[in-house]
C-alpha cells in the first residue's frame, strides 16, 4: 500500500497507553537477589522450580524461531495461541462500535467470534464459488473504518491456497492492515509470504506451532510483522502472556524439525491416499482439493453421514451450515491406522462402494 500510515490506523487509547512495566523489564539485569516481584522465594511444591516469572519477550525461543523462519525476533510476537494475536489485532487497531474488519468466508470462526467480542463490527465477503477471494468485492467494500483484513492461505475449511497474485493486489490495494493466517502453511505448495514483510508495511503474517509442529496443547501463535507494529503487539499484551513451560518446551521442539519434516511428509502422502479412498464413495460428491491436513468434502446428505460417522465414535467437523459448504465435512488426516479406521467405516456404510471415477 503506497502512502500507508500505520499511525493513522491505531486506536487513540492504544496510542497513548502507559504500557504495564514489569519487574523484570525494570531491572532487566542478573542481580544477587530479586526481591523486586512478591515471586514466592522459597520456590514451589514442584521439583522444577515455576516460582519467577517468565521472560515477558521470549527472547530465547524468538531466537531459535528467528534461525528457523530467517526472520529478526525484533520481527516477531508470540501469542498464547493465534488465537491471542487476533485478539490483539482487533484492541489495537479496531475502536469498538465504530470500526469494522473484513472477513472472507466460509473461513476460520475465530475472526468473527473475536469482533463480536470486541463489538467490531463484520463485512464478510465471501469466497467465489472456486474459493477464490473477490477481489473486486473486497476493495468495494472497504471504507473509511475499515481497519483488518483477515486472509486465511491454505484456507480453513476449504483446504485451498488463495491465489498468490490477488493476495499482493490487496497488500497493495487495502488501505488497512492485512492479516495472513498460514496456521497450514507447512502442508502447502505455495510459499509464505514471511519474504514480502520487508515489502508490505500493512502486512501481518500469523503462523503457529499447533499444526504442523504438533504442540497444540502449549499455545504458541506466531505473528511476523514490521517492528512498529511487533511494538504495538508488546505494548498491549498481558505482560506474562506466554507461560515458562511452553517456553522451554517450545525451544526443545524448535531442535526437532527433522521429526516435524518426516512428520509433514506423512501427512501429505496420507492425504493424498485419503483423497483418493473418499472419491470412491458414491455418496461423497466431491472431494476438494488440499493444501492443508485436512480435506473438504461434499457428501450427498452431510448431516446423516455425519451422524453415522459419530456413532462409529468417528469424529469429524460438520461445516454444512457453512457459506458455499452445503454438505460438506471436513476431515483432518490422520495417521494410517486413523484413516483406515474411517475408511473402514464408510465401506461398511456401502457394502460395494460403487466407484464414482475412475482414479
Ligand atoms: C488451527 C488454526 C489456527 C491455530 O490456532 P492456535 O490458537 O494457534 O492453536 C489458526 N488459524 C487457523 C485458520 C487455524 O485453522
């Protein structure tokens, strides 16, 4: 965006915030005693001690994701979960009852549900019936309040990548901030926009270390942006926003990417195969495409498929309710020995699965 003025978009309040000061940051050096915090001196009933504070800027395991993601840690803020930085995006650019965000549905819910939250209002636009984004449609929609733009690439629920060349006509055109969320940018064919953040000064990209790198349970959402806004990410999170274990654990996972690697390779040979196995069934319509670990398909009465899946204990998300997702379940791949069970099971559904193409 030519002529883009970050300042132009922060909230008043946000601009002029005092930012809480922690110990920590107070007093940043190695002292011979802290007793700076009210932190608990005689330590925990634990046999690793949990008795101080985190480091509020993570900076070790901002270091070990610099190396891996080619990325200054200056250009980079963790969240407790992505979930966290939408949280953040939406406080610090969004004036509640006044502002609004684009959406482009059917994609993540999170987006939506943050802006109720915070009483932003919501222009969805959707897809086009390729889930392609509309372009056209998003520009015409923008106007003077308009402050986010959420790009969800590989998509969630549809699994596909939007196209590389309509997302720079908006990094280019959006007079706002443009938030690319690649929570599945590891399974894709397409490449991550992190190299165009020196480019674009309206650009956040959003990744996490719950997919593709399996640590769902300890929170990590990524948020690679220029340092200004990174700026605005620290002044306004909780001061101690990511606990110390996930942490330690974090910089312990970041050292096996080799395993991450292998693991990602499975899983894109597994869906592949899985995509193959779901075509065959007569009463799966469509398998669409993926770039993601999961698969969209549009079965012929998804409700009833959905609940005969669930009472094989077989779970998998209904998004028929979904805008262009009419009887469609999303699948997430699985192991083999998972994927068989599923397969399994729709073969039982269909005692002769009548085969629908010849693939
Ligand atoms: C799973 C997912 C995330 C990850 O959220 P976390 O809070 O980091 O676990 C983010 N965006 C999309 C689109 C997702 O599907």
């Amino acid at each position: 965006m030519k002529n883009f003025n970050l300042d132009s978009l922060i909230r008043k309040n946000i601009k002029i915030l005092q930012p809480y000061s922690s110990a920590r940051v107070e007093y940043p050096g190695d002292a011979l005693v802290f007793l700076d915090a009210n932190e608990n001196s005689y330590g925990s009933p634990l046999d690793v001690n949990y008795n101080r504070y985190p480091d509020p800027l993570q900076l070790k395991l901002k270091d070990e994701l610099s190396k891996i993601k080619g990325i200054p840690p200056q250009n980079i803020f963790i969240g407790n979960g992505s979930d966290e930085v939408i949280d953040l995006a939406y406080r610090i650019f969004c004036e509640p009852g006044k502002d609004n965000v684009i959406i482009c549905p059917p994609t993540y819910g999170m987006y939506k549900v943050c802006a109720n939250i915070n009483d932003v209002s919501i222009k969805e636009v959707n897809l086009t019936q390729e889930f392609r984004l509309d372009v056209e449609a998003i520009l015409q929609s923008v106007d003077s309040n308009t402050k986010l733009l959420f790009i969800c690439s590989p998509n969630n629920p549809t699994g596909n990548n939007m196209n590389r060349i309509d997302i720079e006509l908006l990094l280019n055109n959006f007079p706002g901030i443009v938030i690319i969320d690649e929570a599945y940018i590891n399974y894709s064919r397409q490449k991550t926009f992190l190299q165009e953040l020196t480019e674009y000064e309206n650009l956040v990209v959003m990744q996490t270390l719950s997919k593709a790198w399996g640590l769902a349970a300890l929170r990590l959402g990524l948020a690679f942006a220029s340092e200004k806004i990174i700026e605005l990410f620290n002044k306004v999170k909780p001061p101690y926003n990511i606990n110390l274990s996930s942490q330690q654990l974090g910089i312990k996972a970041l050292s096996g990417i080799e395993k991450v690697n292998e693991n990602i390779k499975s899983t894109v040979e597994q869906r592949n195969i899985l995509q193959q196995q779901l075509g065959q069934f007569d009463f799966i319509r469509k398998v669409y495409p993926s770039d993601a670990n999961f698969i969209l398909v549009k079965a012929a009465d998804a409700d009833s498929l959905y609940k005969y899946l669930s009472a094989q204990k077989i779970v998998v998300r209904n998004r028929s309710k979904e805008p262009l997702c009419e009887n469609c379940l999303r699948i997430t791949v699985g192991t083999p020995q998972e994927n068989e069970i599923l397969v399994g099971a729709l073969r039982n559904l269909t005692p002769t699965p009548l085969r629908k193409r010849a693939n």
